[in-house]
C-alpha cells in the first residue's frame, strides 16, 4: 500500500491546465479566469444617494428634532437615472430616490423616514439632524481605476459574474473546463426498473459521479454502461478519450477475476495501479491514454465517491486552472468514540457536523460500509482518522466537507 499523498502527487503530476480563450461573460461563472482584469471605470461612477429622501445640506439640519423640526424648501425631485441640473442654496433640499445622483450643494441625505411634507410638497419639514457625508455613497467606493476586479486563477462566482458586468466587461479569459466522460463497468449492473434477476444490482455509480462532477462546474458526458469485457471496456475508453478531457471509470480495478478496467489500461494507456492506504477506496488505476487523464475508480458505491473527492476532484481542479486543489483538512472536536484497529490505513469515517456553540462537533454515521450509500447520503464530513486506535469523544479531530 502507498500513502494517499503519493497516489495525489502522481495523479496531478500527469495532468496539466487545459488550454484558456474568451468566453461569453454569461457562461463564465465557476471557470477559473486566465487573466486578471483590472477595472478602466469608477463604481459607483457617481456620488449618489444610499436611500430614498431628501438631498440637504447638512448644517441646515444642525437643530432639527423630534420636538424642533427644522422646514426646509424642496427645489426639485431627483429620480434614479437622472442628471439634476440645478444647485442647492442655503435653506433648500431636493427629494431624491435611492441611487440618484447627488445635487450640487447637496453633502448630506436625510431618510425619507424623519421627514414630513406639507401637501404641495415645497416643503419639508425635517426631525433628524445628519452629518456631512451621510447616507452618500461615493464615487469610486466599490472600484477605483485601475483594481484589480479578479486575479488570474481566480474562480468566478455569481458575485464575480455581476462585478464584471458592472463594468462592461462581457468577455472573458478563462481556462477551459475539462469534458468529463463516465461509465460504468460490472457484468451485475442494470439500469431501469424492470425487477432485478437473481445477481443483478442497479448501476448507482455512474449517477453519482456525474452528479458529483456537475456540483463541481465540470461538464459531463455519460458513456453508459459496458459488461466486464475486455473489447467493449477498451472500445469505450477509445471513444471517451476522443471526446473527453478526462474519464472515470467506477469498477474493474480490484483483484477479481473479472476486473478488466485496469488491464485495458495498462494495455492501451500508461497505467499505474495502486492499493491506497485508505479505507474505503483502497484500489485505483490512474492511467494515460492519447494524453486523457483515466481515473479507474473503485466499484462499491461509498469508495466511488471518495476516490472521486480525494484523487480525481483534485486533478479535474487542477485541470480547470485551479492552484489549491487538494482538500484542506480542519480541526473539530470528535462528538462521539471514533473506534478502530491498526491497520496502515487512514480511514475517512462518514460523519456529520453538528455545530454546538463555539464548536464543531463530529458524529460518524451509522453505516460505514463502502456498499452504503444510505450512510454517505446522510453524511456530510468525513472524518479523517489515521492509522491506531481511533479517537476518543471530546478529543481533537480532523475532518473535511465535501
Ligand atoms: P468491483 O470494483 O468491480 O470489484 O466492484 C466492487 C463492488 O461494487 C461490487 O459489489 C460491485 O457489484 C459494486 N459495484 C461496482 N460497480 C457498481 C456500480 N456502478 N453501481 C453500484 N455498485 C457497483
Ligand atoms: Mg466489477
């Protein structure tokens, strides 16, 4: 058995950032940018008003209050998308709606809330005083020219999506993200809901990988189903890597008889397998086939899915332009016995967060085989728990979320 962090240094070792070029800002969120791009406009362009009221200014409100309201002539009505043309004297206000450009003379709001206007609307009656500055926001405040508005390597989030809108920037530099092509392999899989013949189970991997793969921002490709055939697994991965960046395969690369996955790739591909020392997913075939990427994964259900999160997640990241790819590990505080024996492994125990006061509190799951899926669909961690005796409840206690 090799330690996870070797079979992760050999895997991303073998891939590389796929090529970048410009993209519709539209389709651009959870790529990773190329490029960083600065910002050639301020935001907000224009001083302009943080809430609907009146524009004053604010040392003619220095006495107003509740019990001694100051009266103040209303000069104009300033809506959103307006250009006012005209300055505010002495004694004068201007309403004003939230993100309307200041009046000149104007340096203070007062909310709509502290005010009240006689019924022609000329006058204002005001019981809050405000301080120059108030309730303005200025020009500039969110982007200066010339910020940066993302860094190269840089994930685009919706939040990303709208500050590069914001400033008329519709197109981007991104590095593209991989095709990923999935199937499945086991002479005992069906899919459909006919009743299942005696040794037949349902094909489940394959489904949450591609679920696991689009929750990531990768594009999928669904190459279906393929017996324990030597012809027909070498056939698809043939047509997988002429359409595909990357491809998972889930089953065939144990110590069966019948497991094909990993002599079809080390015939056709260079191919390394390996025994991880990490329970679930101990076996894995990672080979390289016409220069795609192939992540023999393991078949049982549990051990699918974190191979996936542990050796293939990374590499995909790392393939879409991403630097940090492997998955950072936190400190929480074990909830209950995590119990178990010496056996070289690391184990990675389904588990949940349950959030107590100023603690994360870890809880395993009832079902830990690598055939229950029930048991992963009700975690949410995995506890990372190293070779010995296990960890006792309130001890220290490693975890990561997926
Ligand atoms: P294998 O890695 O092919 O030896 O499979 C290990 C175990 O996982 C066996 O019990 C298989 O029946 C099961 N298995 C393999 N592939 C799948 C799949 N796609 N969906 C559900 N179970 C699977
Ligand atoms: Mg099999």
């Amino acid at each position: 058995m090799i330690p996870l962090e070797e079979a992760q240094s050999h895997v991303l070792r073998n891939v590389s950032q796929l090529p970048s070029g410009g993209l519709a800002l539209s389709s651009a969120c959870s790529h990773v940018t190329a490029q960083a791009v600065t910002s050639k406009e301020l935001v907000p362009p224009f001083d302009n008003t943080a809430v609907d009221g009146y524009a004053v200014i604010a040392f003619n409100t220095l006495d107003a209050s509740d019990s001694d309201e100051v009266q103040l002539e209303v000069i104009g009505s300033i809506a959103a998308g307006v250009d006012p043309d005209f300055e505010l004297e002495d004694g004068q206000c201007a309403k004003i709606m939230t993100g309307a450009p200041m009046p000149k003379g104007a340096d203070a709001v007062v909310m709509v809330e502290w005010t009240s206007t006689n019924d022609v609307g000329d006058a204002v009656r005001i019981s809050k005083s405000v301080k120059e500055g108030d309730h303005i926001r200025r020009s500039g405040e969110d982007l200066q020219v010339g910020d940066q508005v993302v860094g190269a390597g840089t994930f685009l989030t919706p939040a990303h999506i709208g500050l590069l809108a914001g400033i008329g920037v519709y197109q981007v530099n991104v590095v593209q993200r991989p095709v990923v092509g999935v199937f499945s392999t086991g002479d005992e899989l069906v899919e459909g809901n006919k009743p299942l013949k005696p040794g037949q189970i349902r094909d489940s991997n394959r489904f949450s990988l591609l679920a696991l793969l689009e929750r990531d921002g990768f594009q999928t490709v669904d190459l279906g189903l393929i017996p324990d055939d030597k012809e027909a697994i070498e056939s698809t991965v043939l047509e997988g890597v002429e359409k595909c960046d990357a491809l998972l395969t889930t089953g065939g690369v144990s110590m069966g008889d019948y497991d094909y996955v990993k002599v079809v790739l080390d015939e056709i591909g260079d191919m390394r397998w390996m025994q991880i020392a990490i329970k679930p997913a101990k076996p894995f075939a990672f080979g390289v086939v016409q220069s795609v990427p192939v992540f023999g994964l393991p078949g049982n259900p549990v051990s699918s899915m974190v191979s996936y999160l542990l050796l293939a997640k990374p590499a995909l990241q790392k393939m879409m332009g991403l630097d940090s790819v492997l998955p950072s590990y936190f400190l929480g505080e074990a909830g209950e016995d995590f119990h178990r024996r010496v056996d070289g492994k690391t184990h990675f125990v389904r588990s949940f967060l349950e959030r107590s006061k100023d603690k994360n509190l870890i809880h395993p799951v009832g079902k830990q085989g690598s055939h229950q899926l029930s048991g992963m669909a009700e975690a949410d961690t995995l506890a990372v728990i190293h070779d010995g005796e296990g960890i006792s409840k309130g001890s220290s206690i490693e975890y990561f979320r997926y």
